[in-house]
C-alpha cells in the first residue's frame, strides 16, 4: 500500500492505494480516500494520523522517538569496516587457513578472531597490539570483544613461532608458521587464477620503538633516515598481478643485494614452482648476484641497471647508436600511457634495453636548469652551505676554496635525461621486457601507499616470534586491501584509499532501548560505501534491527 494525490478540477485528494495482480496484469485499488489534502494538512489531522499510525510501527517509532531525543544511544560502534573486510577474509579463505593449522593447538580462545581483529587494526589505525585492543571497543568485531591484550601477544607469537623442519631452505630466515599460512593462501588462489610465472620484489625497513627483538633488530641502511634506531627489513613478492604472494623478514643489517638470491631460491620450494621470472629494481644487482642468478635454471631476470655507477652500461650501451622502437606515442590525451622508446643492446654477450621516456626527459632537462640556476646565483654570492646537498653537489667541482659549476658533470647527466636501462636473460621482445618492468613501478606504488601498513610502528615486541607475527598482520592488511582494489577495478571504480576508509568509519550503528526492547539503529551510507559493499559482495545491513 502506498499513498497517493488524485486531482480532480482545483483539489487534491489523498488516497490510499493497493497495488493487486488480476489475472497476471498488475492493477490499482483505491482503499480509501482520506480528504481533501489541503484540509488535512491545515487541521493537522494528517499528523495526528501519522503519528498515531507510526504506533504501530516499531522502526519508525523508534526512529522518530532518537530524532525527537526521547531515547538515547547506550553505545555507538563503527559498523564498516568489518563488514567488508570480513567478506574478503572469508572469501580468500584466511579463516579456514587459520583454523586447519590451529586444529591441533588448544589455546584457549579464538586465535584467528585475535589475528581479524589485528589486521583491521592495521588497515584503519596501525599501531601497536596494546593500541588495537583499546581500538576494537569502539567497533563491531564479531568474536573480538571478549579478547584480552595478552591473547593478542600470544596470536603473534604462534604466527612468527619457528617450525622445526626447514624444508632445506637458505639459512637467511627461519621457516615459521606464517610461511605455511601464505602457502595455503597461494595454493587456493592458485586453483583459481594462474601460474605464479612472474614476480616483484621490493623491500623496506622498519625502525624498532623498544630493542628490536633478540636478532632481527640491527643497525643498517635506513630507508627511514634513522640511523639511530635498530630496524629490520621486510621483503614483498607479489606475483604479475600484483596480487600479495609472501613475505621476507630479515635481521636491520642485510642489505637488498642478499635478499634477492634466497628470495628466489626460497619461491621455488616453497610453491614449487619450476620457472620464474624475477622483476625488481637496480639495487638488487650485484655482480655476483648476477651471476649466481644465471646458473639457476629455469630463472629469467628483468633488472633495473645502474646507469651512472656501472662502467658498461654508462660508457657501452647508452653511448651506442641505433633506433628506437616506438612502444607508447606521444598523445595529448590525459588517459593515454606515458610515452616509451625501446631500443635492444648487446654488450659482450649480455643483453641490455634502453628505455626512453620523452615527457620525462623534458621535466628532467627543466628541474636540472631550475637547479643550475639557483647554484650559479648562490655560487656568485659566495654561498656554500648548499655543498652538503646531494642533488647540488653532483653539478660541483672545486678549485681550492672556491666552487665553481662542472659542465662536464651537466653534460653527462643531460645524457641520462628521460632514460633508464634494463638487463635481461629473457626471450621476451624488447617491448615486453619495458613494459613488465614498468610493472614494477605500479608495485612500488602499492608499496608506497600502503608502507603506513607495512611499517606497523610502534613494535615494542621483544621476542622474534610475536615481531614476525606483527609484521606479517600487516602483510595480510595488505592482501585484504589489494583484494579490495582488484574488485573495484573489475567493476570500472577507482577511489582513494583515505576516502573508503573515511565512509566506512562513517557508517555506525547506535544501541538504543525502547520500552525495555533493545534496537540497533544504522546511519545512512555516504560517498564510496555502497559501492565498495557491492564489490565486496556484502548487502547493505538494515537501517533498524532488533
């Protein structure tokens, strides 16, 4: 039944009507009608009636009582995000995952509820355990109220507990629990995508607030510019599609040319795979990483050369001629991909692809001039703290006391304007192998968005088990998310991160009790929500239940 105006000559009427199915056709019948609705309105009978009616309607009688402020809310508890990213934890199957391998262990309450409620932590806040369990009162966490901060700890310790069978893996680091975890995830997805024939890797470090644990904690390289606080280094591989495949945790003081080899050596036993080909960038390369690299059958690599540091590449290859392959054009169009020359270059025996990249080229050539300008007008007035800057320093030469602009240094950088130079084993076509590594960059972007994830700091865990475990919620934050992403793009969406994290939090649920019956009432979805809903495949809760 539905309400109705019906004109007839200067009046409206209000009416009450049914909608009926008469021998298959659908048909109107008129149960009543009320009056004139100028008459109604102005006696205020059509409230009286309202009101009166909404008596016999709970929702909206409870709805009109938390308007009206005749009830007030017990609690109110942020509703979003659980409700998406529960689906897309019981979709990659991490809940069964974890209940297989807790099959055998009697803990005492709900480990995989403590590693949800981690992980959600990492995605909306970060932070550390203590702050996640201060975090969840305010949430509606199905299984989570109940857990205690201690159980938390205990949950990380079993995910980063080290297994007594290695598997005959490098020595680098332990095989732990979580290693089986992301080897059933892959095994699953496996069957439902493909083969795991192309991989990224990158790394980064993460500074310690406490003592770093009992080895991982070192001081190294900081990508954090902290030098003087103890790190570790976490290694990602994800596979050509960008999808999370594992994680590598490392002690602070290891550096990114030893990664790449056990990393390697690691994927191939761990998802018995029988080729692959590793993409990364150039400070994985060595010379004897390289080399080790090409003994390993059934390994074909796609790395980024150093361009000013490496003999070869700066002298032989980008001082060779010969003609570029068009792979992107120029276009004006804001949608179209980057321009991109190719060309393919032998030097003695090794195989190297110059890229080149002319709207690049151009923005180098302008941020260099801007640069040089500014040196020349501090250099005339006798400046010279700026010597200490890197991006200065580079263009210098010194004649004594004096600094003076070195147009050799000018030149040789204005040959590297735009470009950057591959190395390959591969069979794949020049224009191939450009457009794999630029895959890379679209990882190393994901890996920027998300290192707020990645970092999860404060880590006050003093033991390598619960730091491992720590670290590896954030990884499977990280799988969450990108399963996220991925649904939205097949659905032709693209959002901000902030903004979905934003209308999620926005979307809440108050307690409220009317007349000893206790109701949840649910605020309305805004901006991003209900499409992110929709790609997640969970169906908008009701705006009122008991």
């Amino acid at each position: 039944m539905f309400p109705r105006i019906k004109t007839t000559g200067k009046y409206q009427y209000l009416q009450i009507v049914e909608n009926r199915r008469v021998n298959g056709k659908h048909t109107q019948r008129v149960i009543a009608t009320l009056g004139r609705l100028e008459e109604l309105t102005q006696s205020g009978q059509l409230d009286e009636l309202t009101w009166r009616l909404a008596k016999f309607c709970t929702k909206a009688r409870v709805v009109q009582a938390h308007r009206e402020g005749d009830i007030e809310a017990r609690a109110v508890r942020r509703l979003g995000p659980a409700l998406v990213f529960e689906r897309l934890w019981k979709a990659l199957g991490v809940d069964r995952v974890l209940s297989r391998l807790l099959a055998e262990r009697r803990f005492g309450f709900e480990v995989e509820r403590a590693i949800f409620l981690t992980v959600l932590h990492r995605l909306f806040a970060s932070g550390s355990d203590r702050a996640a369990e201060r975090w969840r009162q305010e949430y509606v966490i199905e299984g989570a109220q109940d857990l205690a901060l201690h159980q938390l700890y205990r949950a990380m310790a079993w995910l980063g507990e080290a297994l007594a069978e290695t598997n005959g893996l490098a020595p680098l680091a332990p095989r732990c629990v979580k290693d089986l975890v992301e080897e059933d995830l892959f095994a699953r997805r496996r069957d439902l995508f493909t083969k795991l024939d192309v991989v990224f890797f990158d790394t980064t470090s993460i500074y310690f607030e406490g003592a770093g644990g009992q080895t991982l904690g070192r001081h190294g390289n900081s990508k954090d510019h902290r030098p003087d606080r103890k790190q570790m280094v976490v290694g990602v591989v994800l596979d050509g599609q960008g999808r999370p495949v594992c994680c590598e945790l490392w002690p602070g003081n290891t550096t990114d040319v030893k990664t790449l080899l056990p990393i390697v050596e690691r994927l191939r036993q761990r998802f018995a795979i029988g080729s692959v080909c590793v993409v990364a960038d150039r400070g994985m390369i060595s010379k004897d990483t390289l080399t080790r690299l090409e003994r390993l059958d059934g390994i074909t690599y796609i790395l980024g050369a150093r361009m000013r540091q490496n003999k070869e590449v700066n002298e032989d290859v980008l001082g060779r001629g010969g003609r570029y392959q068009e792979v992107h054009p120029q276009s004006s169009d804001p949608k179209a991909p980057s321009p991109l020359k190719v060309k393919e270059v032998f030097a003695d025996g090794r195989r190297y692809i110059v890229c080149h990249n002319e709207d690049q080229a151009r923005k180098d050539a302008a941020d260099r001039e801007a640069i040089l300008a500014h040196l020349s007008d501090q250099l005339r007035q006798g400046a010279k703290s700026f010597v200490g800057n890197k991006g200065y320093r580079k263009y210098l030469k010194s004649q004594g006391p004096r600094f003076d602009i070195d147009d050799a240094k000018v030149k040789a950088e204005a040959r590297l304007d735009g470009k950057w130079v591959l190395r390959t084993n591969t069979t794949l076509s020049a224009k191939e192998t450009a457009l794999k590594y630029k895959q890379l960059w679209r990882v190393e972007t994901l890996f920027r968005t998300t290192k707020t994830i990645l970092e999860t700091r404060p880590i006050y865990h003093k033991c390598d088990e619960t730091i491992r475990g720590h670290v590896f919620c954030s990884f499977l934050a990280l799988l969450l998310k990108t399963e996220l992403f991925e649904r939205l793009e097949r659905n032709g969406l693209a959002y901000e991160w902030n903004d979905i994290r934003r209308d999620l939090e926005a979307l809440q649920e108050a307690e409220l009790l009317l007349d000893g019956e206790t109701y949840f009432l649910r605020t309305q979805l805004r901006g991003t929500c209900h499409d992110v809903l929709r790609a997640a495949g969970v169906a908008p809760p009701p705006t009122l239940r008991q």
